[in-house]
C-alpha cells in the first residue's frame, strides 16, 4: 500500500526545514552532475574527434563528370594534400543539374570534415539561374579557401577564316544557320558567354549545344560538328599550342603568358566580358567543427604556396593565388549578385 504524505498546511519546524532546503540542494546538485555526465562525453567526443582527424579517406565531391577542367583540379588537389599531410583524400565526381546534384549531396552530407565540396561559378550561377535550389547557396556552406581561377576562351579550328573575334561574328552573320558554339554544362561561365555573345552580338540563329562535361565540348570543336567552342582554358590550351585549334580571345584583365598573342576579351572589344572566369574554391557543409575547417584551411594554403603546385596548376592552364576562407567567401557572394544581373540583362530564361 502507497502512503502519500500531503505537507500542505503542515507546520514545519526550523530543523525541518533546514533539512527541506538541504535536500532541494542536493537534488539539484545531483542534477547538475547528471547533466555534466551527459555534456562531457559529446564534449570529449567532438574534441576527440578533431584530434583525429582525418583518421579516415576525406572525400573530395567534384560536381562535374570526369576529365572536365574541375576534375583535374580536384584530382591535383587531392594528390597534393595526400603528399603534404601523408593523409587519404579521394575525388567523387556526382554531375548532373547543372552541379546541383554534386552540391546538394554535400549540403546534406554529415558536416565531419570527411565530405567537401570543390566548387566552380556554377555555385554563384545557379542561385539567379534556378527557379529553386535544393540547398541554400548562403546558409548551407562555409568557405575553406580559394583553389584556382582560370581565363576562358573562345576558340575555333584553325582552317576556319576568321582570326578574331568579330570576323568569326560576320561569319556567323552571313551563314546563320551554319554555326553552332559548344559549352560545357548550364550554369558554367563558358555557357554564360556563349548565351551572352548570342544575344549582345544579334546572333539568333547560333546553336548553342550544350555537353556534360569540357572536354566533351571540346571534342564537338574538333570533330567539327560545331564551328565555335566556349570553354575554360586547360582543355583547349593543348590544342591551341599545337595549332589544331587557334584561340580568338581569352577572358580575364590581361593575356595569359603562354599565348601573348591571343587578345582578351576587352581588346577584342567586349568589355563586359572581362570578369566572367572560371573560379574554383573549396567548401565545406555548414556546422563543421571550425577546428577542422581551419585545418584543411591551413593545408590548402600550404599546398597551394608550393612552387611544385604552381607549376602544376599552370602548365595544366591554371593560375593560383592562395586565399583563404574570408577572401573565398566573399567573391562567391560577390559573384551571386553580378552573376544574377548578368542573367536578368542576358534575359536568359531561368530554369
């Protein structure tokens, strides 16, 4: 049989009381032990955890297919680390959507520091080119640095008559439905100019065929089922040094040192085009541990420093200006807004 004792009404004495008051202290001592119990476990497993870290292969997720230009980057980089650090890191290629199916598989990914995003234009792009994105483009990501910025080009067979870019325009303009440009997927910057070039240019009729992937696109140029390709450096450069392909014009403020004969775009007399690079940083899901964040920071700009890794990048078509997380950030948000005015003013229908 369960006695209740009701106290309500009930006199007590001062020793009572005391007792009273002694016993709600220990119980909310007791309390803060339990709860300290509890904390300090998750405390110790977090800290243990970047102790260890990474004690397990860190997945680097390229949102492109393979043998694109992000591709190689992402595979130099992981080799680079791999040598610095003596630690795994693996390249995953997840294309599709434009790059959407790649960032959203890491905006989802646990943020443990063992799933990283390389990230292109196509992250500032998507923002004012999708009707809806499934991940939030600022909320869902944090920066772990710059990687590599790239000029693009504009390039043509070399038997083709037109050795600029405005005589490739007439051209285009006397034989209309006879020229097609190439890009890599929608959402790249090379897709952007191709759009744009149509549009500022009156060239209605120029195709623009769109392919998975760079070196795809690059492949239509030289098979000859376009006349015109739009694409970052690195595939093309190969070519064009061989003289198979003869580069227009290249994007960026000044021309790139191993074809100072090749004009920008701005000399050739399209002064807005000269922002519009091939941008590759590294991400990391939002709610990493800042601990590890800041390590992979610190590797990334110890690696990119190395003289080794320049020349790397560079004879791949790459220039490398090591900048860190707060630099990286702020031309990716920099980049949604002009990405998102050049969109409107394009009138580039959203998808």
């Amino acid at each position: 049989m369960r006695v209740r004792l009701d106290i309500r009404g009930m006199k007590l004495s001062k020793f009572q009381l005391q007792n009273t008051t002694l016993s709600r202290r220990r119980i909310v001592k007791a309390a803060s032990v339990l709860v300290a119990g509890i904390a300090a476990p998750t405390f110790l497993r977090v800290r243990s955890a970047f102790a260890a870290y990474p004690e397990r292969p860190v997945k680097i997720v390229v949102a492109n297919t393979p043998a694109g230009p992000s591709d190689l980057v992402g595979r130099m980089t992981a080799a680079a680390l791999e040598k610095s650090t003596g630690n795994t890191f693996i390249v995953e290629n997840r294309g599709g959507a434009g790059g959407n199916i790649g960032m959203s598989y890491v905006a989802r990914a646990e943020p443990d520091g063992y799933t990283i995003l390389l990230a292109t234009n196509s992250y500032s792009i998507n923002v004012g080119l999708y009707n809806k994105l499934p991940y939030d483009a600022y909320k869902d990501f944090v920066a772990i640095s710059e990687v590599v910025t790239s000029p693009n080009t504009f390039a043509v067979r070399s038997e083709l008559p037109a050795k600029t870019m405005k005589e490739f325009v007439a051209l285009a303009r006397a034989n209309p439905d006879k020229f097609n440009v190439s890009t890599p997927p929608i959402g790249t910057t090379s897709w952007i100019l191709a759009e744009v070039l149509k549009l500022r240019d009156k060239l209605p009729n120029l195709g623009v065929v769109v392919f998975k992937g760079g070196g795809e696109a690059l492949e239509a140029l030289l098979s000859g089922t376009v006349q015109l390709s739009s694409g970052s450096l690195p595939p093309a450069a190969p070519h064009i040094k061989a003289g198979t392909l003869r580069c227009l014009a290249v994007t960026g403020e000044n021309r790139w040192p191993d074809m100072p004969d090749v004009p920008t775009m701005t000399e050739a007399g399209y002064k807005d085009f000269t922002s519009i690079e091939t941008y590759i940083s590294l991400l990391a899901p939002s709610h990493t541990p800042s601990e590890i964040v800041k390590w992979l920071e610190k590797e990334m700009l110890t690696v990119l420093a190395t003289s080794e890794m320049k020349q790397k990048l560079y004879k791949a078509g790459f220039e490398v200006q090591p900048k860190g997380a707060d630099a990286a950030w702020s031309r990716i948000t920099k980049e949604i807004g002009m990405y998102k005015t050049i969109i409107e003013q394009a009138r580039i229908k959203k998808l």
